[in-house]
C-alpha cells in the first residue's frame, strides 16, 4: 500500500532530519563562508535550519495540498523573516539569501528520488509538486522580506543624510546659522525648515542665518522653498539674513523675477554674521581694544 503523500515528506524530515541538515549546510555554506567570512556563524546558522526543518515537518504532517501559501503570522513565515531580515542588514546579496531556501529545495528533491520516486513516479508526483510549490512560495516570501528590509534600512539611511546635511549650528547667543549644501528639493526644504524652526525655539533665536553658498541651482522652486521657510522663522521673531548668493544666482533670480527685497542679503558668511550681531547689538572688536 502507497502511504500518503505528505505523510512520506514528513516523515523523511522527521526520521531524516540530521542527515538533510548536513546535507543543507554542504549545499550553502562553502559559498557563503567565501563570501561572507566573517558574518556566517554556522552554529547560529544550523539552530535557525534546524528550527526551519521543525516546521517543515509539521507544515507537511498537516497535508498541504501543491496550491499552498504561507500565512504571514506563521511561526514558519515568523523564523523566515527574522532570518531574512538578519541577512539584509549584513548585506548579503539577494541572490544569496535566496539560495538558502533554493539549496534545501535540491536537498529534499534528491532525497525524495533517492527513497523511490524513480521506481514509483506515480506515488511520488504528488510529494514531488508539494514540495516545489511549498519551497518557492517559502522563496518568494523570502525575497519580500529582503526587499522590505533593504528598503526600510535606505529609508533609514537616507534621513540620517538629510539630517546631516541640513545641520543648525549656533554662532552666537541667539543666532543660529543653517548651511545649505546641495539640491533642495519638496522633502529637503521642510526639512530645513523644520530644523530652522525648531533651533529658533530651542536657542530664543533673535536672528538666523541661512548661508547658500553650497547650493548649486537657484530657481523658482529653491526660491519658494527659501521664502517659506524665511516667513515660517519670521513668525517665530526671527531676523533672518541669507548669505552666500553667487553673481549667478543673483542674475538668474532676477530674470525669473524673484524678489528678495523683503529680505537681507549678504553676498559672504563673514558678512552675514557681521550683519548678525549688528541686528543683535553686538559687534566683534580687537583684544585689548577700549573702543
């Protein structure tokens, strides 16, 4: 009599389960060893194989038919994630991470014909299939995971540069300086302003200053950026003084017809932090100078 199909795949993980662990490990970890020789602690790495092989035996005793998909609040789908997600932050490739689950794949399969499905092709069609689609569906979710994980980690990655490149430096006693470096763009500018707007509060800013000597392109957009956030710390009692404009700059927001006349400029920092103090009562003189 043919036992059932799904029992057999159990079973084998069951009564096999050390044997397909080692023959696992083989499959993957020279490669990885290569790869990544400092990140692959193979006891970590057999723990987590061998708690994946658990579930697979109890995926399996519970009949999967070959249509299967994993639910997302699996403790199998759980350990996946978990290890994928490991993985990601380590900067494995996807390629490699996949071919973790790949490699179990051509584990199973070989044994599967070595115990018989040659001779009994009919009995073992079945298993066969289930065991495909079980391990591809496992493989897709693994990839989601990855790319989950690599997308949060450069959206992470990706605030910590803008908050670096839009640092708020206090000069002086109620003055605050933000250096403009780069391309502003919708994203970059309410940054900014936010970053201004809350250094304003924090220090009681009397004046800020926004020096754009690093910014490269001057246009209608930087510019509407710049008006918004020079208004937003205007409402705060802010005077605020912008640096940094090159000839060029100059000539081309005046051909696009913006107008800064509500604003003070100054074409160098040293000369906008002399302006500062000025509007603060304040000036910089020689050591040792009485005047």
């Amino acid at each position: 009599m043919v036992e059932p199909v799904d029992l057999s795949v159990s079973r084998l993980l069951e009564n096999q389960r050390e044997a397909l662990l080692n023959a696992w490990m083989n499959e993957i970890l020279p490669g990885w060893r290569k790869k990544y020789p400092k990140l692959v602690d193979e006891d970590v790495l057999r723990s987590q194989s061998r708690q994946l092989l658990e579930e697979l035996r109890k995926l399996f005793a519970e009949h999967p038919a070959d249509t299967w998909e994993p639910a997302p609040d699996t403790k199998l789908a759980a350990l996946l994630r978990e290890a994928t997600a490991q993985r990601a932050k380590q900067d494995f490739e996807p390629t490699d991470t996949a071919l973790y689950l790949v490699s179990l794949k051509r584990v199973l399969l070989r044994r599967l014909l070595e115990d018989g499905a040659v001779a009994h092709p009919a009995a073992f069609g079945k298993p066969l299939a289930t065991v495909e689609n079980v391990i591809d569906r496992l493989t897709l979710l693994v990839y989601e995971a990855y790319v989950e994980t690599r997308e949060r980690i450069i959206a992470q990655q990706s605030l910590s540069l803008l908050e670096l490149s839009t640092p708020v430096v206090l000069l002086w006693d109620r003055m605050v300086m933000v250096p403009l470096i780069g391309v502003i763009d919708t994203l970059r500018a309410r940054q900014i302003t936010e970053r201004l707007l809350e250094a304003i509060a924090r220090h009681e800013a009397a004046v800020a200053i926004i020096d754009l000597t690093g910014v490269p392109v001057l246009d209608t957009s930087v510019a509407g950026h710049l008006m918004k956030t020079i208004a937003a710390a205007q409402m705060l009692g802010a005077r605020v003084v912008m640096t940094g404009i090159s000839p060029d700059g100059a000539q081309t927001l005046v051909k696009l017809g913006v107008d800064f006349s509500e604003v003070t400029t100054r074409a160098t920092l040293r000369a906008g932090v002399a302006e500062g103090l000025f509007l603060l009562g304040r000036r910089i003189v020689a050591a040792g100078s009485t005047s």
